[in-house]
C-alpha cells in the first residue's frame, strides 16, 4: 500500500494520466459505448454488466452497435492483458 502514511495525490495522477488526451479519447469511446447500448434497453445504470466490444479499439475495432456485446463485469474484465492494458 504506497499511501499509507500520506495523502493520495489525485491531481497529480490526473495531470500525469487520467487527464492526457489518448486516456481521455478512450474514455469517450467507453462512454459512447455504454450510450448505445443502454438506448438500444440492453443495460441500465447500475446493473453490473459492462459493454463489450467484440473485437478491440486497440485491435482496430470499432465502436459500432454491430460490433458491441453486453458483458457480465467479471467476465469482461478478466482478459489477460499486456502491461499497456490492452488484451493480448
């Protein structure tokens, strides 16, 4: 646990990370992604399920309803991964 004696520095990460244009175009992907299916009534806020897409952005996938599935969050989320995040 790297922070146990001392404050998280969320602002830190988010100008180092969270807050850089190729995370923040993901995010919008994920975002469009999960708009999609829930207009098309395949998930709702809160459910647990993730939206999935069939084959990877970074596999040159896109976010497409054709191409987007609906996805328990543990089976989603259980792809073995590199070390930049995407699936191997």
């Amino acid at each position: 646990m790297p922070y146990v004696n001392k404050p998280r520095p969320y602002k830190h990460e988010y100008e180092t990370y969270d807050g850089t244009p190729a995370v923040k175009k993901k995010r919008a992907e994920r975002n469009k992604a999960r708009r999609i299916m829930e207009e098309a009534g395949l998930v709702h806020k809160g459910d647990g399920k993730d939206v999935d897409h069939k084959k990877p952005l970074s596999k040159g996938g896109k976010t497409t309803r054709s191409n987007l599935r609906v996805k328990s969050a543990t089976d989603n989320r259980s792809y073995a991964r590199r070390s930049d995040h995407g699936v191997k």
